[in-house]
C-alpha cells in the first residue's frame, strides 16, 4: 500500500474513532495499534505497553502537574485584583489609557500561570466589568483581552511549551528562557496597536481619571510585590542553573500557595479545588501524551515521517517557505484541535522534516506556540473564544471579529522571529550550562 493510502487510512480511522465520542488519548492508542498491526512486523501489544509506560513515568514530565497546580492556586486568589490595582495608576497617560492593562495584565499573569484560558478568564474576571463600567468601547476590550490571554502559552512558564519538549524531546528550560522575549514582543505589538487605535479614536477613549501622586502611585504597586517575587524565583532559578523546570515548578508551588495564604484566599476548600482541578486537567494531558508517544513510535515503524521528510525535501522548498507552509497548515488545524492535540499528533511527523531543514528545535517550539496561540482565538475551537463568550454573552463570531487584528499581529510577531531569530535564541545561549 502506498504511503498516500496508508496515511489516508489512518486519518480516516482517526476521525471515525473521535467521531465516536472516544477520548483523544484513547483514539491516538488506537489508530497507533492499527498501524502497527497492518502496516508493521513488529507485535503492538508489547510497543505500546513499552512506550506509554515510558512516556508517562518521565521525570521532565513532573513539571506539568506542578504548574498546572501552581496556576489552579492563583486563580482561586485575588491576584487580578492586586494587578489592576497595582498597574491602572501607571496605564492613565498611556494613549488608550486602562486597555492597556488587560495586555499587562495577562503579561503578569502569563508568567505565574501557563495557561492562555486561566490567564484570559483570571484578569478578564477583574478588567472586562472594570472597563466596561466606565465606558470603554466593547469590541477593544473583548478584542485585546482575547488576544493577551494567549500570552499564557508564550511567556514562561507555558503548559504548552512542556508538552512540546516532551514530544520533542527538547530542553523545556530552554524553551522557557526563549520564550520571554518573543513574549514581550507580542506584548509590545498589542499595546502598539492600542495606542495607534486610540491616537486614531481620541473620541472613542473615556477621559482620564483624576491625577494620582506619584507616591500613591507606588503604594498601589505594591500588590504587585508578590506575583513579581513568584516570577523571579521561578525564571530567575531557571535562567541562573540552580533548578530544573520541575525544581522551580515545585518552588512555584510553594509560592503559590503563600501568597494565597498571605491574601486569606487559601482554605481548605480552595485547596482541594486547586489540586483536583489540577490533577483532572494532568490526567487528560498525561494520557493525550502516551497516545501520543505510541504513535508516533507507530508512525516510525510505518515510515511515515522519514517519507514525508523526503518528499517535503523533494521540493526543493526555501527554510521560509517550510514555515510558511507549516504556519498555514497548524493554523487550519487550530481551527478544528486544541493546542495540546495539535502538538502532540503532529510532533513525530514533523520534527524529522524541521531536522532536516536545519531549523533550530527551540526556535521552532517558539514558532509553534505563536501559531497554537493563533488557533486559541480562532473559531469553531477557540478557547479563548469560548471563555470570552462565557464571560461576556456575545455571540462567538462577535468575538472571533473583534479578536481578528490580534491575529494579525500574531502573525507580525512570526515574521519578525523568522526574520530575526536571535530574538528566540539569544536567551537560551546566555543561560548557565
């Protein structure tokens, strides 16, 4: 059978099996034991117990239970509240005043957090009733809050980002480090586009609050001490060597649960939520994962991946035209999988061909978050567009729209790190072996 059928075959088998209401970690097991049996001499039963124990009792792979849970602890505080708080005084001389807070926020929140749908829901529990109460335009607040949310899968320390490492068996230390500059860049471009927007629409803009002191000013940020210590002991332990990922999400941890406990948010309650809430979000990640590690074993046994790599090298395609082909083809798929899924099916297909274009595994693990985070806001399955639709009532095409130029500067930022790309790999170079 030629490769075309067998693959058809298998995406075939893959949407009959998801179609059937069969969860994902479940349906990757089983079209990988498919392939196996039909297309393999080797025995599926012995590779898949081999493998999914492998992949599952990883020590890289203890981080991800430990953000998640350090993420679930804070958004059961009064973190966003501190946040705005502590960065409204110092966003009123900005063109486009305290929008710009729903991008320093997320930015903030990003960094403790790890999460693009915990970040967008925690800050937009604080900013979406603030801004709107005091006249700010709907579709600019909806709009720029959906896309900063997403810089919780870009800035460190990301879910997202850890799935990737493990699939690709890539440094998640040093995806995080290279992860804070393209992170402040979006950062940047969002905020850019406020201020352009409002410079254009002075009219549209509330007036400014009553000036504030500059000494009240700095005694309404220092809500912002404690998040910004959590982030220090987190990246600063990373990017100095003294700890691991998995090291510095158990300090994240602790953190986490001080500051909850330091602002009266952590009872016993709290604390259970946090820790089933974590341990059912790790459990659907950690089987998606194993599936996911026996296909793409599978899919080497197959052939598959070495084929397709061949084939993608038969064209003769530029390193810009790969990525360009690779953005379009994760974008599409953003519209119908999550972010995790999207990583996870196509790792072992793809990073055979990454390799042998010569692309930099750490710049292309940035270069898949930025695109992921694209499908985030991107309808029918954008989570994003989900939680905003939840918070606020619109219709999801409403929200879809007003996000749109978030997207286009989403897709600004993939220009500038494939033009640039120290911008991802500076930071990584810089840190201590």
């Amino acid at each position: 059978m030629s490769d075309i059928a067998t693959a058809g075959l298998l995406i075939l088998t893959l949407f009959l099996i998801l179609g059937s209401g069969v969860w994902i970690g479940l349906t990757l097991s089983g079209v990988a034991w498919i392939g196996m049996q039909l297309f393999s001499a080797r025995p599926a039963g012995d590779a898949m117990a081999v493998t999914i124990w492998g992949s599952a009792s990883g020590w890289t792979l203890t981080a991800l239970p430990l953000f998640l849970w350090m993420g679930e602890i804070l958004f059961r505080t009064r973190l966003s509240q501190d946040m705005f708080k502590g960065l409204a005084p110092w966003m009123q001389s900005l063109p486009g005043r305290l929008l710009h807070t729903n991008v320093a926020g997320c930015a903030v929140f990003a960094a403790v957090s790890g999460s693009s749908a915990a970040t967008c829901a925690t800050i937009g529990k604080m900013t979406l009733p603030e801004l709107q109460r005091r006249g700010y335009p709907d579709d600019m607040v909806i709009g720029t809050l959906a896309g900063a949310g997403t810089l919780g899968l870009l800035i460190p320390p990301s879910i997202i980002m850890i799935v990737y490492g493990v699939s690709a068996d890539v440094s998640i230390a040093r995806l995080f480090i290279a992860g804070v500059v393209p992170g402040i860049l979006l950062a940047l471009l969002f905020s850019g586009y406020i201020a352009i927007w409002a410079l254009l629409h002075p009219d549209r803009v509330p007036p400014a609050d009553p000036p504030m002191p500059f000494g009240d000013k700095l005694r309404a940020s220092l809500s912002l001490i404690p998040v910004a210590l959590l982030i220090l002991s987190v990246l600063g332990s990373i990017y100095a060597g003294i700890a691991t990922a998995t090291e510095a999400a158990a300090v994240g941890v602790v953190g986490a649960l001080v500051i909850s406990g330091l602002q009266r948010s952590l009872t016993w309650g709290t604390f259970k939520e946090s820790l089933l809430g974590a341990t059912r979000l790790y459990c659907m990640m950690a089987l998606i994962l194993a599936g996911a590690a026996f296909l793409t074993l599978a899919m080497g046994y197959i052939g598959l991946p070495r084929h397709l790599a061949e084939w993608i090298g038969s064209l003769g395609l530029s390193k810009f035209q790969l990525i360009l082909m690779l953005a379009v083809f994760y974008i599409v798929l953003g519209c119908f999988l999550d972010g995790i899924s999207m990583v996870v099916l196509t790792m072992g297909v793809i990073m055979p061909t990454v390799t042998a274009a010569g692309i930099d595994p750490v710049w292309f693990g940035i270069f898949i978050v930025l695109v992921v985070e694209m499908a985030q806001i991107t309808p029918p399955v954008g989570f994003n567009l989900f939680v905003l639709q939840g918070m606020t009532g619109r219709d999801l095409i409403y929200i879809a729209r007003v996000t749109l130029p978030m997207f286009f500067l989403m897709v600004a930022a993939v220009l500038i790190i494939y033009f640039i790309p120290q911008l991802v790999t500076w930071l990584p170079q810089q840190m201590a072996p």
